[in-house]
C-alpha cells in the first residue's frame, strides 16, 4: 500500500485557504476526462433517482431525503498514484486514471456527500457505485485548481490535487500529515512492498472479525453434529458378542 512516510513542511507564502480560493466552475475543467454517457447519467436525473433508491429515505424513515433541492457539483475524474512514483522511480506520469468519477451532492444548496460513479464494463453504461456522507470532501471539490488531477490515496484516507507545475494540495488530508500546498517532489511514498499495514486499519478488523466468525462456525458446528452422532450411537443396537467356535476334536 502506498503510504507518506516523509514530508518536508517548507514555509509557504499562501496558507491553504487562500491558495485555494477557485471559482467554482473551474473545477469542471480538472484534469481527466469525463465521457459523454457520465455527464448525461448527472445531468439526467439518473444519478438523483438511483441515489434515492439505495440511499434515500425507507418505510422507517431513515435515510437521506433526495428531494427536488438536491444538486450535483462538478464532476471530477479520480487518479492513483503511479506504479513508477510509488516504487520511487523518475517519472513524468505519477499519476494514473481509474474508472471512476465523484461528484458532490448538495441538497437545498448544502453539500450533504460525495457520489462515486463508475462504467459498468459488463453494460458499458455508468452506475453508482458509493455514496458517502462526507462534507468536508463534498465541499472540497469545489476547491480543486483548474487542471490539477484529483487524486485518491486510499491508505492515508487522503483525497489530493496535484496542479499542473507539481504542487499537490490536501483537500482531505487524511494521515498524510500535510496542512498546506506542497512541491510533490517533497513528499516520498512508501513502494507497495515496503508499507505496513497502519494502526487501526479496516484490513485488521476484517481479518479479525472473520477469525472470530470462523472459530463461532466450528462451535456451533460441534454443538450440532455431537449431540446427534450421540444419539446415534445410544439407539443402535448392541452388537451380537463373537461367538467363538470350539475347537474340533478328533
């Protein structure tokens, strides 16, 4: 796993939020493409309509309410880091395309989440594929500079936007540790086979939730099986004792 193991917080002119301060519509011209059939599958309505379907409101109430006020953001084409950038090699490509795009959600003008789209390959056709209730990274896409690449780091749970000339900015930092925009030549990444699994992460509780499970299955199991082969054995009747032959006499 790609992890930030070093960063040299250089002193910067700007803060954050000022270096930040993007008119909105330029976050539509972020770097990456977005096909036709995903815009349309937004701007359509598709997306509010499944995205009331999986996550809006149920019999019980719960849920989100995706009413007539809701509102989808611009949306962004997400990146990986690189193969070549994670293994520390020089590279004029240290980012990578996936199939997937975001696009902030805002229901009567207030960011609520983000939805995740991507190409079913199997249909060809765009689908949801998460919702997340995350302000903070709803609100932060509208603040990615115009032509920068939205990158995931899934790792570090960071959300980043490396413009053009190579500074990268944390919209959600995540564990990365960085507060303000940053040279990507300062921070160095963890090859995949030097990184460790962190403290707290979901890959450790899965494993150890499916070791409990697997250690209930085999309880219950016993407790099922024991007590009829038990009974089996108790029902069956005696076996007829050998009867043992005399021996021939002449």
């Amino acid at each position: 796993m790609t992890r930030f193991r070093r960063v040299l917080a250089l002193p910067l002119a700007l803060p954050l939020a000022v270096a930040l301060v993007v008119a909105p519509a330029a976050a539509a011209h972020a770097k990456g493409s977005v096909p036709a059939e995903v815009a349309a599958y937004v701007a359509d309505g598709s997306l509010r309509a499944e995205l009331d379907d999986v996550y809006g409101l149920n019999a019980a109430g719960d849920g989100i309410d995706f009413d007539d006020t809701t509102t989808m953001g611009a949306i962004q084409r997400v990146h990986v880091w690189s193969d070549d950038l994670r293994a520390g090699r020089e590279t004029e490509h240290p980012v990578e395309l996936v199939n997937e795009w975001v696009v902030a959600v805002s229901i009567a003008e207030e960011p609520v989440g983000v939805a995740t789209i991507w190409i079913n390959p199997a249909t060809v056709r765009p689908e949801l594929g998460s919702f997340e209730t995350d302000v903070q990274f709803a609100t932060a896409l509208a603040e990615v500079p115009e032509g920068a690449a939205l990158v995931r780091d899934a790792p570090s749970a960071a959300w980043l936007a490396l413009d053009p000339e190579g500074t990268l900015f944390p919209l959600v930092p995540g564990r990365t540790g960085l507060s303000t925009p940053v040279p990507l030549e300062d921070v160095a990444l963890l090859p995949l086979e030097e990184s460790t699994v962190p403290p707290g992460d979901p890959g450790t509780g899965l494993a150890l939730a499916a070791g409990v499970l697997l250690v209930l299955f085999a309880i219950i199991v016993v407790a099922l099986v024991l007590p009829v082969a038990r009974g089996r054995k108790k029902d069956s009747p005696a076996e007829e004792p050998l009867a043992l032959e005399a021996p021939a006499t002449d």
